[in-house]
C-alpha cells in the first residue's frame, strides 16, 4: 500500500461512524500501534486516584525548570489541531473543540493557574481532512509546546505524537489508532465498534420494537462492524427484550448518493420497527426523510452520531421519538453541583459554542491539568504521561465513565473485563419535540451494568458527580 493510498483509505475509514473505532486496513508499519504501555513505564508502581483534592503536588508551589518544551517561568503552552477544512460531517469540529480547551483553561487560570503558570493554546492548526500526520510533524519538529490537542476525522498523526513522546489529548473516536499508545488519551477509552453490549437491546426494549434492522457503509470496515455488532447484541439478548434482527445491511454508500429507498422497502417489508444506525447524522436525515416518504414514520431510530441541537431542532419531525447515544454528562442533565455547571459558566464567560465538541475538548483539557496535578511542580512530558498513566478512576469529576488508565490503553476485547471499563454505562437521550431529553433521571441520567459479566438486567440509573 503505497502512502497516498493509506492515507485515503484512513480519511475514508472514519467518515461513516464517530463512535467506533476505524479498521487497519491490513497494513502495519510505522503508522501503527507503537509499543510502549502504560503498564511497561510503570509496572512496578501502583494506580492512584487523582483529582484536585487529592493530587501529589501543590499547584500553587512554582518551580523554576528549563529544557521542557513550551513551558516558560510563565505559561504553558499547548498545540491544537483539529479538522475544520475539508469536513463531510459539514459539524463543528476544530473550532468548537478550541473552544472548550480555551474555556476550561480560563476557568484553570482565574484560580492562579498551575505551579505559577498559565495554560495556554499558542497554536492552532487545521489539518483540512487529510493533513493530520503533516500537522503532527509541525507540532514535533517546532518542538514549542509542551503537549497537543487532537480533534479529527483521520487520526495518521498520532502513531508519530506517541513516538515523539508528546502529551496527546484527543477526541477518543479512533479506537485503533489510541490502542497501545500510553501518550495518546482519549476523552473516552478506544471504542470497539463489534463490541456486544446491553445498550442497543435495552433501548430497543424502551421502544416496543420487535423486528430491528442495523445499516452500516461498506466503504469503512468501522461502520460495517458495528451494523454486525448492533445485530450481534440484539440476538444475543433477543428473549429477554422481545425482539429479533430482522434485516442487516453493511454495505451501503458512504452519503446515500442514490438515496436508500431499496432498502427502506426491503425493511418495510420484512415488518422493521426499529433501526440502529452506523452511520453519520447526515446519513440518518436521509434514511429518516425515506421512511417518512414511505409510510414508516413510525419506525424509530437509534442514532450513534445525531447528539447536534441546532441539527435535530431544524430536523424535528423527522426525528421525533427517536434516540440518541452520548459520550458524556448530557447538556440536559441536572447541572447544579457538576463540573457541568463550571462548562456552561465557561462557555459562556469565553463566548464559546456549547456543542458535543466543546465537550470534548474540556474534557480533554481537564485530563492535561489533572496530569499536572500528579506529576508535582518538577515536571515534564514524561513524568505527566507517567502519571497520568497510573489515574485508575479518572472521570473529569463525573462528566464520563470513569477511565482506568493503568490498563485501558488496550484495545477492547469483547467479553473481556480486564480490556473495558468496570461497568457499561451509557447516557441515552430522546428527542421530543425538536429538543433531547434524558432517558434516565437528570440527576442520574447513566444507565450502567456491571461488566463482570454479560448477564442481562435492568440497568442502574447512576451519578458519576
């Protein structure tokens, strides 16, 4: 496979589904996982929980240090890049990202700030779709900021940010290309897209769906796992919700460029109630607006990709009753009392966007500082990633499932507990008119079961805050 060729093939891999984690394409080289773990840094020392209150180090004792890259007696000093040129998703990705990392900063700093420093962005850079790994070479040979921000749809830069030894906070959607690398953290562990799960088959329940059909784009071998993973969890717990996989289709058109109309008439008539999609939000308007055209406005729609306000409210009767997943706190959850309420504060006082990736990127910030927090005020790049490293219940005070970073580097195994997090959790919304709601109570709006084992039950409804 010649390196253009590599390239497109990982652009392309990523399109259909931000949820789950992108294929190999057949092909290791220097581009693939490295092999330094979390566990091989630091095999010998024991996990620690950190937060605020309980993290080595006193953020306000300043330090003098040379020699690190991007730290001066001043600040600290952070690259971004994200994808803003070139998006299919036609969503807010860079610029939105920014914003959060810029916010959660401003709330760092108005409290003094860290060991006498202020975080900073000092570089933003767009990758235009294609350019990661271009982007990525920049930020290593400038070697000018301390860590990076890495928000994209085509990850080929972050086998050379791990190599490089550069704290790499990024939008946790790429599970492959985050497996194995200890400096690579995502906002979420790697996902693992024909992973078998509860959740599918509870919403399922929820609806009073019966016959379920599951679409993925054949372009991606992420989107085509997760059409076969979405039917493998239905089968799997059929009985105990009352429904069965009625039609399964992996290898649709990246865009519907023909429309889906075959297909919705194929699920019409095989008595589809119910369809999981693996596919972007733009996709699942397309699949909604042919259901609508033939009759099946009744059909409900579980979406991987839609957790986009202004996108549904424009979109409401289209997607009315339908259901959403979403990687963290919901917007709608009850605030007061949460890092929730410090993002909403923030963004507004910086006069950011309050979107999925905002989110993303506060989370991702959140991680930088809590990794400062645990390496001391004689830090470095590696002592932070080693520190970081050794986080056993990291969840940005409640904002996401907690992350056992001594081991959650690894990419997931199906039925393997000691690869995934200690419970399958998830936050589900519906939309009812125009606007989402949460499924579980505000206040505890995860819906969580063990992971011991893959029993079948009634999730919890949780609180992470």
């Amino acid at each position: 496979m010649t390196a253009n060729a590599r390239r497109l093939v990982a652009v392309l891999c990523v399109l259909g589904l931000g949820l789950a984690a992108c294929g190999n394409s057949g092909d290791d080289d220097d581009e693939g996982a490295t092999g330094t773990t979390a566990e091989d840094q630091s095999e010998d020392d024991e996990g620690t929980e950190t937060s605020d209150d309980a993290a080595s180090g006193d953020r306000d004792t300043f330090v003098p240090i040379s020699g690190v890259p991007g730290v001066t007696d001043d600040e600290i000093r952070y690259s971004v890049i994200g994808t803003e040129a070139g998006n299919p998703l036609g969503t807010c990705i860079l610029d939105c990202y920014l914003a959060g990392i810029e916010a959660y900063f401003a709330f760092r700093n108005s409290e003094g700030g860290i060991y006498g420093r202020e975080l900073v962005v000092s570089e933003v850079l767009d990758d235009e779709l294609s350019n990661n790994q271009v982007r990525a070479l920049d930020v290593i040979s400038a070697n000018d900021t301390f860590g990076n921000f890495n928000a994209t749809l085509a990850p080929l830069g972050w086998g050379d940010l791990d190599q490089a030894g550069v704290p790499t906070y990024v939008w946790g959607i790429h599970g492959n290309e985050m497996a194995d690398r200890n400096h690579i953290f995502g906002h979420i562990q790697g996902p693992c897209s024909e992973c078998t799960g509860r959740g599918v088959p509870w919403v399922v329940e929820q609806a009073g769906a019966t016959r379920i059909a599951t679409l993925g784009y054949g372009i991606t071998e992420t989107s085509r796992l997760c059409a076969h993973g979405s039917a493998d969890s239905v089968e799997m717990y059929g009985d105990e919700v009352g429904a069965e996989v009625a039609y399964v289709k992996d290898d649709l058109a990246y865009g519907l460029p023909n429309g889906i109309a075959p297909e919705v008439t194929a699920m019409r008539e095989a008595g589809v109630d119910f369809i999981a999609g693996c596919i972007d939000l733009n996709g699942m308007k397309t699949l909604a607006q042919e259901l609508q055209r033939q009759g099946m406005d009744d059909v409900t729609l579980y979406h991987p990709n839609t957790y986009d306000q202004q996108f549904v409210e424009e979109n409401a009767e289209l997607f009315e009753g339908d259901y959403v997943t979403v990687q963290f706190l919901p917007f709608e959850a009850e605030a007061e009392g949460t890092p929730l309420e410090d993002f909403q504060r923030w963004m507004e006082e910086t006069g950011g966007e309050v979107a999925e990736q905002s989110m993303v990127g506060w989370i991702n910030a959140d991680l930088a500082f809590q990794g400062l927090l645990a390496a001391g005020p004689e830090f470095d790049r590696e002592s932070v990633v080693a520190a970081t490293n050794q986080i056993t219940d990291y969840d940005a005070g409640g904002l996401i499932n907690p992350i056992d970073w001594t081991r959650q580097h690894a990419a997931v195994v199906d039925g393997e507990p000691s690869t995934d997090y200690a419970q399958e959790c998830f936050p589900v919304v519906q939309i009812v008119d125009g606007a989402f709601e949460t499924v579980g109570p505000p206040d505890e709006p995860w819906l969580c079961w063990s992971n011991e084992n893959q029993d079948w039950s009634e999730p919890t409804p949780t609180s992470f805050s």
